[in-house]
C-alpha cells in the first residue's frame, strides 16, 4: 500500500505505481526553460525552512528526556498517524525531531540546523545544494525515514557500489531504531538478493543498477498487452508476473550527486541487450581495421574528439571502396563498410586503453568517465565493443540485439516524487528545473568555510606541467601536508606515479586498477605528509578525513591536473579538501595539450602560445585564464545540447518505452 499523500495528477497507480510519461514539445521546452531561470534568482525559501527548524529544535528537550522503551512507543504512534494522515506539517516535524534524536543514540552524530535545513528541502521535492562536507548522507535520512514510516518506498540513489555499501550500513542503525528496514543494491547480486533489498522500505542502490532492473521489470510486463490481465494472472497463478518483478514501483527518491546523474550521466541511454551470434564477424572486424590502418587524416578522413566522430572525405570513401574490392559479401554495400571503417577508426583514433578502457580479466572493460570505475558488464554497441576487441587481440564476446531502452530523463520523471542533493547544482539548475521540475535550493553551511584557493597555472607542454605537478607535490610533501592530485585517467595517474617514483616519493595510486583497495587508500589519504594520486574515483561522496596534527599544518591539499568538460566536477575534487570547517587549499596545473583545450581549439593555441611566450614558463594568467573558462563553457553547452537531443529522441520512442507498448 502507498500512502495517499503520494497521489497527484498525472499518477498511474496499481501494483507498479510510477507516473505516466509526459511528452515534451518545442513550446513546452522553451517555457520550462524560461521558467527554470526565473526560479533560479528566487529560490530562497529561507524563512520558511529556519522557521520549521526553529520548530523541530522546540522538541529536543522532549525528546532527549525519554527512556528508550518510550521513545519506542512515540515512535510506533508517529508512524501510525503518518501512515493514516500523509505527510502533514505538524507530523513531518514530530519526524524530523525523532530521527534526530535516534540519530544521536544509535549512530552518535545528531543533525545540524543546516541538515534539517536541507531535509526539508529534499521532502518537499527538491534538490538541495549542500557544501561538500556538510554531511549529506546523514542529511539523507530525514526525508527518507519520514517518507518511509509513512509507508512510502524509499529509493536513495547514489553514484557508486562503495558509497551503497557505506552509506546503507553507516546509518542502517538510525533505520532499525525506527523500526524500518533498510537494503543495498550492488553488482553481482542475485534475482533473489535484490527482490528482497527492493522490498524494504528503504533501499541504497547506483542508478545504473536501478535503472537496468527497472528495465528488466519492464520487459517481464510486455509481455503483457492489458494491465487486466496480469491482474486476473495474479488472482488464478501460483507465480504471477507480478512476483517475479524485483521493484516496487517508483514512489520517492533521493538522488545523491543529483547533478552527475541526472546532467553528466544523462548523455546516453540505458540499454539491455541480448547476445547474438559472432561466428561470422571476427574476419569482418578485422578486414574493417587493415583498411583503416591504411587511411591517413586529414585526406581520409576527420576527427571530432568532443563528438566521438568520424567523418569520411570522399577522396576516402574511394579508398575504402579500392581497399575492399577482394573481400566481398557484406563489403559490396557502400553504406555498411563505410560504416563498419568509421567504427575500426574510432576504434584506433577516439577510444584508448587505459583511458576509456581497461584490459582487466582478459575482458575489455569500459571505464565510467564520471566516477572512474571500470563498468564490468556493460559495453558499447553497433560493434564498437567488438571492434575495440578484435583491436586489442581478445576473443569476441558477441554483438549485443537492444531489448530495451530508457533515458535517465524518462525513467527519473517516472517518480512520483524526486529529490536530490549535491555540492554543485547551480550551474545546471535551469536545466534540472527544465527537464525534471526540480527546484535548486541553497543551504547555508554549519560553520565558515577555510578552504583557500591558489591561481592556476597553464603551461605550453604536458611534459613541462607534469613537471610542476611532481615539483608542488614534494613541496607539500615537505610541509607535512597530505596532497591529493586529480587526474583524468588512468594513463594519467600511472605516468603521474612513474615521475614521483623516480623523485623516490612514496604514494598511493587510487584508479580503476586499485578499485579493490579505495577504502584503505582514502583512510590513509588525510594523514601527514600522505600523497595520493587518483582519478575521478576520489571525488564525489569521498570523505578524506584529517589525521591529528593535519590542521595545524594547513589541512589536504588538492590539485588538479587537468580541467573537466564541467566546471561542477571541478567543484567536486576541490571539496575534498578544506571540509566543515577545516583548512585546506586546492590549485589546478594544466597544459595548452589537455584534452579540454585540444578539443575545443586544436593546436591553435599551442602555435600562438609558442611565438608569444617562453615553451617553459607557465603562461600568464590574462591569456590563459580566459581560455580555459571558454573551452569549458563551450563544453557545457556542447553537453547539454546532447541531452536535449537525447530527450526529443526518447520522446520520439515514446510509445516502445511504455510499459504496455512494444519493446526495441
């Protein structure tokens, strides 16, 4: 049963409830746009949220003063009357007060006024946008225990297995208190292991393994026409459709990081395929990259990093039709070996080893771009995956047919009810209010922030950054300070680690190799004089905690290596450092030769730098500072025009994405 407060228009309720989808035309876009500025310059709420929370603390006395068979019963009548009553004022502030007071017992950390703050926030449908180090995942639980004794399934989302883990077990106890039961959703588990987490009442989980179990429940009712049906099926079947789906619907989540999985993550679908048959194709894939090999750029063809592209020139469209006179059968189409030579082309141009993927378990493995994670189970589709195989010399794993498909926009406006919290919204709160509807509300920090930042330095060569990058690490190294340097891949951080080997500077690789030992590294990263290398795995949901005596020394140092395609992922690595309170500093060492920057301009930059400045000096910071500011911005328009195309596609395969249509 769900409680009543859920209902809206627009809901389509019954044993899946989940809100039915809304197209999106041209006007409706451009309004929600419109709307989403305006929304951003008055989102305030302030007086309204500090008089509830003035509220709540009204109850501390009251409740710090009952016995724990008392704060039992209290509990027990609470949850009765929300069940009963819905989400009213009057009872939302009786739950915030008792979860902040079970908090305190059970887990011995009690909510600041910001969190309560903050909870409001997200139980109002909201994100709330919380300084990295506010303590997010304690804020978490507000919302989500008060929405859960009201009987409603709870779904906090997160960006990765290991905050899962973490998260559901450091505050299980606040759960238990309760009364509640709590489940965690990770790679490897079972039909049986998930059906069971998903039927708590709140439930952990990363929202690739949400969304593809959803899609897994999706194919289960297709193959049904009519909800009738399985409404009879469940009434004359011993085993019902309906006992074999794993979620509950989507009634309320509480997306962490919302901005990475709702903007950054949302550029590409979430799809579940099935295997095919590969006997044919070894030969074609590796017909497809000998003619490749033999193309040269820019007669052949052209490279679009920032797209992930390739374009042919017609003097190469004749080469490959030269090329693959002898080979026959599928190569007599023009289209389809043009097609399968831009696939072995990006395969040796666009995607690299240890930078989009690992050889790991004599498997190619995808690494997520966002979190640094190798992705076991996933892989790229048309044949990339197996082109990039055939590339690196492994047996095939297959061709992949689509069963099914959904946007992270569809399947997120599918809740009935959607929160979120991050440090970093409000560049992207126009287009979460757009898209999702969901509102970006700041909230004030506990205490005063001491994080200090230090100008960047750009630098012609990479040669000359990496350089610096090892100089700044032994100067913080000799200060005692602990120093995390950010890298954007793999290859990056190994060559880090071979150039501070080589000045005999102990440190810890953190990267998609080391995956097995993140939670040993990041216990070690705050201690003094500790150095840390690491990829995008060590910046969102990482607490790197000061050792005794850190502070005093000037707390964790971050330093970027490289700028992201989004100044919030920036943020992100930065906020590491300089947490509730304490001392800290961050500074970026870039080069005219990073990725952002050759995307964006080439090497136009790196000749003009070069006849205007000395080749080993950092440039100065009237030329380069601009630069970097408008390669990112373009790259943040860049991505969000992806997405909306992304959102008028998936609006286009509306009708095979319902429940009740046909599948891809």
């Amino acid at each position: 049963m769900y409680n009543s407060a859920m209902l809206r228009p627009g809901v389509a309720l019954g044993r899946y409830p989940q809100r039915e989808d809304v197209r999106d035309t041209a006007l409706d876009r451009f309004a929600a746009n419109a709307v989403g500025a305006v929304r951003q310059r008055l989102r305030g709420l302030g007086s309204s949220n500090w008089k509830f929370v003035k509220t709540v603390n009204a109850l501390a006395t009251k409740h710090t003063a009952y016995t724990e068979f008392e704060l039992r019963q209290h509990i027990r009548r609470l949850r009765e009357r929300l069940y009963g009553e819905g989400l009213t004022d009057e009872l939302v502030i009786e739950a915030f007060a008792l979860v902040r007071e079970v908090a305190t017992r059970k887990v011995h950390l009690r909510h600041y006024d910001v969190q309560l703050y903050g909870g409001r926030i997200m139980l109002n449908a909201m994100v709330a946008e919380m300084e990295t180090g506010e303590g997010k995942t304690l804020t978490a639980t507000l919302p989500a225990c008060t929405a859960a004794l009201a009987g409603i399934p709870v779904h906090v989302v997160t960006v990765n297995d290991f905050l899962v883990k973490r998260d559901a077990e450091w505050m299980g106890p606040i759960y238990k208190a309760l009364g509640l039961t709590v489940g965690s959703i990770t790679e490897g588990m079972d039909f049986m292991a998930r059906q069971k987490a998903y039927s708590c009442d709140v439930t952990y989980c990363t929202n690739k393994q949400l969304v593809f179990d959803y899609l897994k429940d999706r194919l289960l009712m297709d193959q049904v026409k009519h909800r009738l049906h399985l409404q009879l099926e469940s009434l004359h079947s011993d085993h019902p459709r309906t006992s074999r789906l794993m979620l509950r619907g989507l009634c309320f989540a509480i997306v962490d990081e919302v901005d990475s999985v709702l903007v950054d993550e949302a550029r590409t679908p979430l799809i579940i395929s099935d295997r095919g048959d590969n006997t044919q194709e070894e030969d074609t894939y590796r017909q497809a990259l000998y003619i490749a090999r033999k193309l040269q750029s820019p007669r052949d063809f052209g490279i679009s990093a920032r797209d992930k592209r390739i374009d042919l020139t017609d003097f190469g469209r004749a080469q490959i039709g030269h090329s693959a006179r002898s080979f026959g059968g599928i190569w007599t189409g023009t289209k389809r070996r043009e097609g399968l030579v831009k696939q072995a082309l990006a395969a040796h141009h666009l995607y690299h080893r240890d930078r989009q993927y690992l050889l790991k378990e004599g498997k190619v493995q995808i690494i997520d771009e966002f979190t640094g994670r190798v992705m076991a189970d996933r892989s790229w589709e048309r044949g990339l995956h197996q082109m990039i195989e055939t590339k690196e010399g492994y047996a095939l794993s297959g061709r992949h047919e689509t069963l099914a498909r959904i946007s992270y926009q569809r399947f997120f406006r599918r809740y009935l009810r959607l929160a979120g919290m991050t440090g970093t919204a409000t560049e992207v709160g126009k287009e979460l209010w757009a898209v999702y509807g969901l509102n970006v509300v700041t909230v004030p920090t506990n205490v005063p922030l001491r994080r200090r930042k230090m100008p960047d330095r750009v630098f012609q060569k990479a040669e000359a950054k990496w350089t610096h990058v090892a100089r700044r690490v032994l100067e913080m190294h000799r200060e005692g300070r602990p120093t995390l340097i950010g890298t954007r891949s793999v290859e990056a951080s190994e060559h880090l680690s071979h150039l501070l080997r080589g000045a005999i500077l102990q440190h810890q690789v953190l990267n998609a190799r080391q995956d097995q030992e993140e939670a040993k590294i990041i216990s070690q990263a705050g201690h003094q004089a500790t150095v840390t290398v690491a990829t995008n795995m060590a910046g969102r949901g990482t607490d790197i905690k000061l050792a005794q005596g850190v502070n005093e020394l000037g707390g964790l140092h971050v330093l970027a290596s490289e700028r992201h395609e989004a100044r919030r992922i920036d943020r992100q690595l930065f906020g590491r450092g300089g947490r509730q309170g304490d001392r800290g500093s961050f500074e970026a060492i870039l080069s005219l030769e990073d990725e952002l920057l050759t995307d964006f301009y080439g090497d136009r930059l790196q000749r003009i730098a070069g006849r205007l400045f000395d080749i080993d000096s950092a440039l100065p910071r009237w030329f380069s500072t601009p630069l970097v500011w408008l390669a990112q911005r373009a790259a943040e328009r860049h991505n969000s025009q992806m997405r909306q195309d992304l959102l008028k596609h998936d609006d286009r395969l509306g009708d095979l994405l319902a429940f009740s249509g046909e599948t891809l």
